[in-house]
C-alpha cells in the first residue's frame, strides 16, 4: 500500500510538473516506482483505478455471446470462436483466454464430441425408405421372405486414419496409432449371405463395371441361387444396392432372362442390409489379428479364413428378425436407425 502522505506529494509534485526522477529524489525512491505509482493510481490520465479482472473470469454476457457462435457454426474450434467473438462484439470489456472458455464450456455440461458417420437424408430419400417398410411390414411381420444379400466392401490393413480418443489414468502415458496414409493396402470383395449361412466371397480387382458384375452374377450368383432353390423351396429374391454397375442396361436385362427376382433397393438404406452387420464384424476381427497384414496376399488370404468362420447360425443371428429393421425405420420416420 502507498501511504497517504506520500501519495499527496506525488499529486504536488505532478501538478508542479515535475518528472518521475525529480519526484523520486524528492520522496529518495527509485523513478521506476514512481512511474509505476502513477500507472496504478491512473492520475496521470485523470482516469479511476485499474480493475484487474480474474483470467479465469467468464461474464454471463461473454460466456452467452460465445455460446451462440458456437451454435451457429459447432465445427468453429475455440480459437476461431473467440477471434470471431473479438471482431463482432468489440464493446466487450473483457474476453476470457480460449483455456478459460473451455472449461466454461465444460463446466455447463458441453463436450467435444466426433461426429457419427450418417447417411444423407431427403425427404425423397426418407419417402423411398417408408415405402420399402410399407411393401415389406405387413401386420408388423416382414414379408420380405428368402433372401439373398449382396454387397461390395473395400477392406483395408489399417483403417484407422483418424486419431482415437482415449480415457486412460494419468499416470498411463499417452497411446500411440500407427498413422498410415491412404489406410496402408486395401483390397475389394464382393460376397453375398441368407439366413441359412454364407455364399460366395471373391476378389474384385480394380473398379466393379459392369462388365466385371455381369462376371459376378454368372459365375457366382446364379449357382448360389439355384443351390438355395433346389435345397430351400420357396420365392428367392436377390438383393443389390444402387451402384451404377447394378443398375446397367445389361445387368437388368441378364437378372430378367434368368427369372432372378430382385428387391427394388432405396438410396442409402445400409440399415436395410443385413450383410453390412457382416462386414463389420469381420473387419474387427481383421483389426484384432496379430501381426497385422502386410501384404495383399495376407490381407485376402486372413478374409477369406474369417469368412470361413461365419456359420449358419450367426448368418441367421445376422438375417432373422428382419421385422425389427423394419419398424425401427418406420418409428424413425425414414431416418437413419442403430442397425
């Protein structure tokens, strides 16, 4: 604290208009202190004491300005959101550190969060899956009968591309993820499931025209259905997504002259198709292998030996209760569903 005495010479001398050293010799204090005197005091600028607000210290003002920015835009980082806070709101006395909003943040239950993968939607897109529920829901039974499902799914060695998050003690050091550009080697299969079990799974070099899937269809398809109606009596029906490769001129016309029935498919419905479930659980079990692959030939030839272990059983567990699929889009009104 100054004394009062001493703060009442200063005014004196600052009025006589003498400088900081001849004030200094005058009270024999050093004229730094005394300059800084005066920067505390504000009687240079004839302006109120200086009050020092807390770096941690968010306003309700600031805090709920803030909070709108990130509204507008949830993908702004804090940095960007406090710059655009500065440039928009300069009558703001105060604005926080990008630390001390974090923790606000935090603080009022807010959490940085990954987005989830979701397949676009429309209102086209949802009328189309609707109508899929209404053409296969009846009574709240899936009348969808023998299927057979089919799918193409590129398969890669290391498809972490993106940084994980992890809840790990403060003692354990940080975790380490191999950081492989492109997902290191990669390899497209082309396979197809029922409810009783599995059918064929092969290789697909380089992009699937349709010349290549009208191949597929001829040596792989039409054996698989022929076995299943031979040994399954009943409506077989084929299932095949849109790709532009499906939905040719020519793969139309063969499915028709050999009598194969095929779904009409909506536009991203993965949901739908119970062989993407499959995919999935086969890629953790690729994840999980140890040594990881290295090779193309590895990576073919550790697919290969998982889809060898897909049994009927966990081809019905995947296939059966189609129904839930169903009334889980319908309840969701054509929007995605956990399936």
């Amino acid at each position: 604290m100054i004394p009062e005495e001493e703060i009442n010479i200063m005014k004196r001398c600052k009025q006589l208009g003498m400088t900081a050293k001849d004030i200094g010799f005058v009270l024999e204090k050093n004229p730094e202190a005394i300059r800084q005197r005066f920067l505390r005091l504000r009687e240079v600028e004839g302006l109120p004491p200086k009050v020092k607000l807390s770096k941690s210290s968010v306003s309700g003002r600031a805090g709920l300005l803030f909070k709108r920015i990130l509204l507008n835009n949830s993908k702004l980082g804090l940095k960007m959101a406090r710059a655009y806070l500065i440039q928009e709101f300069q009558d703001l006395e105060h604005v926080p550190s990008v630390s001390s909003f974090s923790r606000y943040l935090r603080a009022s239950g807010w959490k940085n969060v990954k987005s989830v993968w979701q397949p676009p939607t429309s209102a086209r897109i949802r009328a189309n899956r609707l109508a899929y529920v209404d053409r296969w829901l009846v009574g709240g039974r899936s009348t969808i009968g023998d299927v057979i499902w089919s799918d193409e799914t590129t398969v890669k060695s290391q498809p972490n591309t993106r940084r994980e998050k992890h809840w790990t003690p403060p003692t354990t050091p940080r975790p380490t993820q191999a950081r492989v550009h492109s997902g290191g080697i990669s390899q497209m299969f082309w396979g197809c499931v029922s409810k009783y079990g599995r059918g064929p799974l092969i290789t697909i070099d380089g992009t699937m025209d349709q010349k290549l899937y009208l191949e597929v269809l001829r040596d792989q398809l039409l054996p698989e259905l022929e076995y299943a109606q031979a040994n399954i009596p009943g409506e077989w029906k084929f299932m095949q997504d849109n790709c532009p490769a499906h939905r040719s001129q020519n793969v139309r016309a063969f499915l028709q002259e050999n009598n194969v029935e095929c779904i009409e498919w909506p536009a991203y419905s993965p949901d739908l198709n119970p062989i993407e479930n499959v995919w999935a659980w086969m890629k953790r079990k690729l994840a999980a292998e140890n040594p990881p692959c290295e090779t193309n030939e590895q990576l073919v030839d550790a697919f290969l030996r998982i889809w060898e272990q897909l049994t009927p059983e966990l081809c019905a567990r995947f296939c059966d209760g189609y129904e839930k699929r169903l009334k889980a889009v319908k309840k969701a009104k054509g929007y995605g569903t956990k399936y």
